[in-house]
C-alpha cells in the first residue's frame, strides 16, 4: 500500500511539473528525497510524508494555478480530481506553515475553513524539514540559507517575501525538532 501512495504521487507531480516546470520539479524530487530520508521518524506514516513531499508544489502547474497561491490550488487538485486522502490533501494546503502566505494573500479564511491544519506536529514538521532544506535546484542546504534565497529570489517586500520573514521563526524550529529527532534515533 505504501509504494501505491508514492508511486502514484510520483506519477501525478512528475505529469503536472516535469515538462512545464523543470526547476519546480527538480526541488519536488529533492524534497522526496529527503522524505526519504527522514521517513523512519514517521514509521506507519512515512508513505504519507514521502507522498505530500513529491506533492506539495504540485499548485504550481499552470493548469492549476486558479488562484494563484500553490498550496490552495495544489490541495484542491488533489480532492477534486483524485479523491485524495484528506490527510495528504491537508498536508500539501498547509505545507511549510502556508497559512501565514494565505494571510499576507487575503486567503487565510478560505484555506483554513477548507483545509483545517493537520494535527500531527512531528508529520508537519517533517514536511517543513524537507521542504525547507532544499534547494530549488533539488540540492540538500540549510534552513538559513533556504530562507535567505526565497527572500531573494521574491523581494523582501513581496507577498512571499513578507510571508517567509513572518514564518522563518517557525520553520526555524521545526527544523530544529526533526533534527533532534533525527540524532535521537539509534545509529
């Protein structure tokens, strides 16, 4: 069942993203890739993180862009044309603490009521840790400098850029969390 679940989100991200959006679709692997990594902190729920992981910036693909904020169109994808699980569908519409975007964008209202936040800390934080420690490119970097470059690439004064400066405190500790939990584990 678990290689059903990233089997299949592989195959919807890499149809929506690979051709359209190779650099997107380039840091969604990398981003699978560390769900990877990192699934053994998850045991019965590491197939739904590697899943949300390969899916989180599925919003992104032209098609899908209705409203222009990636989280939101990504989950509504997932429910309405895949009858996605809900857990992964929140996953992906909350992903790497998207409410505060969907605040700056004036959508807050509209992904929270239609979205509700997941309440499992360690899953989300594991989201947060590999969304947030890869780089566009799909290369391993660190929170800091994750931070740093979307800043950069977007303007301090963006939407984005208002939104990751809000955020960074928390992805911050997110991070933080998973790496504690990832040197917990026994070697």
């Amino acid at each position: 069942m678990a290689d059903l679940i990233t089997k299949w989100a592989t195959e919807v991200a890499e149809s929506e993203l690979a051709a359209e959006l190779p650099r997107r679709w380039a840091h969604t692997q990398g981003v699978a890739e560390r769900a990877t990594e990192v699934r053994g902190l998850l045991g019965e729920h590491s197939a739904l993180l590697v899943a949300a992981a390969t899916l989180h910036d599925i919003g992104y693909a032209p098609r899908l862009a209705v409203t222009g904020f990636h989280p939101l169109d990504g989950a509504r994808f997932l429910r309405d044309e895949h009858g996605a699980d809900e857990r992964l569908v929140r996953l992906v519409a909350n992903h790497s603490f998207a409410l505060l975007e969907a605040e700056e964008r004036g959508l807050r209202d509209e992904l929270a009521s239609e979205f509700p936040l997941l309440e499992e800390p360690l899953l989300v934080d594991a989201l947060v840790y590999c969304d947030m420690t890869t780089t566009p490119d799909g290369a391993p970097t660190s929170a800091r400098e994750r931070i740093a470059e979307i800043t950069s690439r977007y303007g301090a004064d963006s939407v984005v850029g208002r939104f990751i400066r809000r955020a960074a405190p928390e992805i911050l500790s997110s991070v933080q969390r998973v790496e504690a939990a990832l040197a917990a584990q026994p070697r």
